[in-house]
C-alpha cells in the first residue's frame, strides 16, 4: 500500500499488510532518514494493531501528527477494508 501522509515531512508511507495482519516493508518516502528507518524496523513483523497502539498519538514538535502517528492511521485504514 501506499499512504499519502497530511501534517509531515515524509510525503508518503509504502508498506505491506499480510493476511495475518502482520506489518512488513515500511518505508517513508521523505522525513527525518534516520528515525523513519528505526519506526520501520522497529514494527516489522509486528501486528497491525500493535503497532497502531503503540504509535497512535504521537507528535512531532508543534504538529498534530508524526510520522509514526501517520503510520498508524494507514494501517487503520488498512484494516478497516478487510
């Protein structure tokens, strides 16, 4: 999937959601290098919702949002279509 992200620096999210709910192959598109690299391999693997609970919320200085906020809301996204 690809998510436009809103309220960030990264412009856009590419993952893959599998059949178990499992997050794989995060990548930001844009944004801070290094802590979007360390998000991405910090949920891999990891369930959808888990990473939802643990990343919902966030922000990012005087922004509403985050890059991992953003995360969260595509993958609730996600599986709000399954």
């Amino acid at each position: 999937m690809v998510y436009k992200t809103k309220g960030v620096c990264a412009r856009e999210i590419e993952f893959e959601v599998d059949d178990n709910n499992k997050v794989h192959n995060v990548h930001f598109i844009g944004g801070c290098d290094g802590n979007t690299k360390g998000v991405a391999s910090l949920v891999e693997g990891m369930d959808a919702k888990d990473v939802i609970a643990r990343l919902e919320g966030i922000k990012c200085g005087f922004k509403g949002t985050s890059c991992p906020d953003q995360l969260s809301l595509a993958l609730k996204e996600v599986l709000n279509n399954k």
